[in-house]
C-alpha cells in the first residue's frame, strides 16, 4: 500500500496493521512509481537528519524529487500548495545506503540462470555492474522495507572484478535506477593464507596460500601496464583501469587480515592510486595508525560475524566501528561479508554497532550519510538537506531496531514507492489462513 493510503488510514484511526493490505492482484515485484505530481510536506515528525542531528515536531518538504526545507514547526515553514501528511510523531530517516551488495546480479544461489555477478578469469577490471544490472529482483524490496533505498552493486570473484555503481532501488531498468556510474574498481587482495578442509580429519583450517606470489606479481604487471597505457592496441581492461590514474574512480580494495591491508594500500599506492576505500576491514583495529597515516576510510563489513581468531573477544566484530571512528578513521557500516538475504539487516548492524559504544545517531549516519560520502554520492543522499534529493523513508519506531522498525512509507526522489513484496504476500496470505482456522 502506498504512502498516501496509509496516511488516509492514519487519519481515520486505522490500525498498522492495514499499512500491509494489498490486493492480491498485485504483483511480487511492484511497478516503478511515478514521478512526483506536487509538493508534498511532511508534519509532526521526528527528522533524523543522518549528520548527528534530530529534529523533534519536524517538517520536511520536497518538490520534483528535491527538498526544499527541513526545519522545526517553529521555523513556520511555508506549506502553501503542499500536500500535507502530519506523521504523528513518527521518525524520518534519509534512505539508507547499503555498499557493496550483488543486490540486481544474483537471484537465487542455486539457479546458475540466476547469477550475474562472477566472470571467469582473475582480472576483469571491465566488466560493469551497470549493465548488468536487473531491476525486476525480487530482493530489492525485501530491502526497501527496511529502509534501503540505494545501493552500490558491485561484482565479485577474481582479483580485479570490475567497476561498480550507485543506484536508486527503484526503476524500470538499469538506466532509470542509476545515480551514479562507474564509480570504482574492486581489487580482491589475495589472502597470504586460504582456508581449507583438512581431507584426514576433515576440518577446516588455514594454510598457506601457494599462490600468493604468482597473484600479486600478475597484479604488478597489469598495473604498469595499465598506467603506462596509451590507448593502443585497444585492451578493454587496461582502459577500464584509466579512472584510477586520473582520479575519476575509486578503488575498492576488499582485505581482511592486517598484513594484507597493508601490502594491498602500499601496492596501490606505488602507482599512483590515490583515492582508495577499504572493504571487509576485520583487522583495521590492528592497522589504524596506518589506515590514519593513508586517510583510508573504511566499509566495515563483519559486524554480525564471528571473530577472524578465536582467542578474539567474540563480540570484538561488534566493537570495532567504535574503536575505529573513536580513533579518527572515517567509516561505514557494509553488509557485503553476509549472504544476499541478510543484507537487509544493514540497520540492524548499525543498532549492533550502537549497542557497543557508538552514539545511535552516529551509528546511523555510518548507514547513510558516511556511506554516501565515502561512495560519493554525498551531494545527493545520504542526509536530509535543502537541495538533496528527497530520498527518505517514515518508521514507525527506531529504525536500527529490529524489534520496533516498521516502515509505513518512502519516497525515492520524491516518488512515492509501493513497499510490497513477497513477504508481504505471503504474510496476508497465511495470516488469513490461520485466522480463519482459529474462529
């Protein structure tokens, strides 16, 4: 149901409950929302802002997709020609910004026709997420109720796997639902040890990597040539790789264990690559002198993980955002370390990180505004300011908890998304079934 029906039901008194109902003619994957028809202002909220700042009694307005005001009831502003809904007191959050997910290239594990996200061979430095990129997922609303509402879509597998892109969680395809493109690389660093199955006492342990050295060197030899490249013969992944030299992408480096961060960034550094993001991160705490040191800003990806050792604390994985923003270091909270059905819980890795040392709204803004400046995409979401795009959803509680989050409406550049999906179904669906056992 969308928004502008459940805020009819708010006004008659209707239960939350209703804010599930929909027809059964609907689809699984709802249809793209329409552009916004007129400006709309909502009242009576309590605006997460996602720098730090709440605003109680709030109102929020929005135009074309854009904000227009964000301010207090005191501030008296002007709702003339608005379409007013008074939230009552609900919370107002930007959407959030999940990093780092297959989310559009993977559907179901076990259906090869279903995964988009893996080419064959270790350097693919052109494949783009882009393209490939399916807006009719079934997934993505099982994101969007929770707040999700742009993600960064990246492929996996190889040492270089490609570039990846922003996009809006809403679409008819690829095109509409891009916000930003291209934006980086991801270089997979080849662990030093590989965990394997013992075959004599079948556990799993971790050896080393015998490939270590062959990896890395073939790593060094497409860097110099890539930054030696001059455009011919044509070499798609030497030009794909042109953006790390000149600035205009990043380079997502995915490592884990400290030594490898570190001979990762060093690699990096030597040839000239200069914007970088750490990916994964268990061992950043290890590192953080040096992280400082490169001003490498961080997704943190294990937070609903169990430690990398076991003579680790084991909730040291739910501490580690804290130590790491307490030290200085800029970072953001992934879900990328999890399955494709677990990232949904990003807030709920964020209400972790919270319970274990960081302020709540700070833990928030590692969801949306950190990450959207550490995606760049900052100038569009990520916060709830004059001039951003209106991307923002209505919670009924806290949103970073999972026991109170229930989101009633959002809005994507304005436009009001319909917030259905196959949980949704088949909640009325059983729901009606055991009711109607029980009377």
């Amino acid at each position: 149901m969308k928004f502008r029906n459940f805020a009819k039901q708010l006004l008659i008194g209707a239960s939350l409950v209703l804010s599930l109902t929909f027809s059964a003619s609907f689809a699984i994957v709802p249809t793209p929302a329409p552009d916004q028809s007129g400006p709309i202002a909502l009242t009576g909220a309590i605006i997460h802002v996602g720098d730090g700042t709440v605003i109680g009694d709030g109102v929020i307005t929005f135009d074309d997709g854009i904000i227009t005001a964000v301010g207090s009831a005191s501030d008296n502003i002007d709702l003339t020609n608005h379409e007013i809904f008074d939230v009552q007191g609900r919370h107002v959050y930007p959407g959030f910004v999940l990093p780092n997910t297959s989310l559009g290239l993977s559907e179901v594990s076990s259906v090869r026709a279903t995964q988009d996200i893996v080419e064959e061979g270790d350097i693919n430095a052109s494949v783009r997420s882009a393209i490939a990129y399916n807006t009719d997922s079934e997934i993505i609303p099982t994101n969007r109720f929770n707040g999700i509402l742009t993600a960064q879509v990246a492929p996996q597998g190889g040492l270089i796997s490609g570039s990846s892109s922003v996009f809006k969680l809403d679409g008819w395809n690829w095109e509409d639902a891009m916000l930003s493109e291209d934006v980086g690389l991801h270089l997979h660093w080849p662990g030093m040890r590989q965990r394997r199955r013992n075959p004599e006492s079948g556990q799993f342990e971790r050896v080393e990597n015998e490939n270590y050295q062959g990896q890395t060197q073939l790593l060094h030899t497409l860097f110099q040539d890539a930054s030696t490249y001059t455009g011919e013969p044509v070499n798609l992944n030497l030009l794909a790789m042109q953006p790390l030299f000149n600035g205009i992408a990043k380079l997502f480096i995915h490592a884990d264990e400290a030594k490898e961060i570190i001979s990762a960034v060093r690699f990096a550094r030597s040839y000239g690559v200069e914007d970088i993001v750490l990916v994964g991160g268990a061992d950043a705490i290890l590192v953080l002198d040096f992280l400082l040191a490169e001003n490498i800003p961080v997704i943190y990806e294990r937070i609903h993980e169990l430690p990398l050792r076991e003579w680790n604390d084991v909730d040291a994985p739910f501490k580690t955002p804290y130590l790491l923003h307490d030290a200085g270091v800029k970072v953001g909270i992934g879900g990328g370390a999890t399955s494709i059905d677990r990232q949904r819980n990003l807030p709920f890795f964020a209400g972790t990180a919270a319970a274990y040392g960081l302020d709540r709204e700070t833990a928030l803004a590692m969801v949306t505004g950190i990450n959207a400046e550490i995606l760049g995409v900052d100038e569009r979401v990520g916060t709830l300011e004059t001039g951003k795009d209106a991307t923002l959803f209505i919670s009924e509680g806290d949103a970073l908890d999972m026991r109170t989050s229930q989101v009633i409406g959002a809005f994507i550049q304005g436009r009001d998304i319909d917030l259905n999906g196959t949980q949704q179904q088949l909640y009325e669906r059983f729901r009606d079934k055991y009711q109607n056992q029980v009377e």
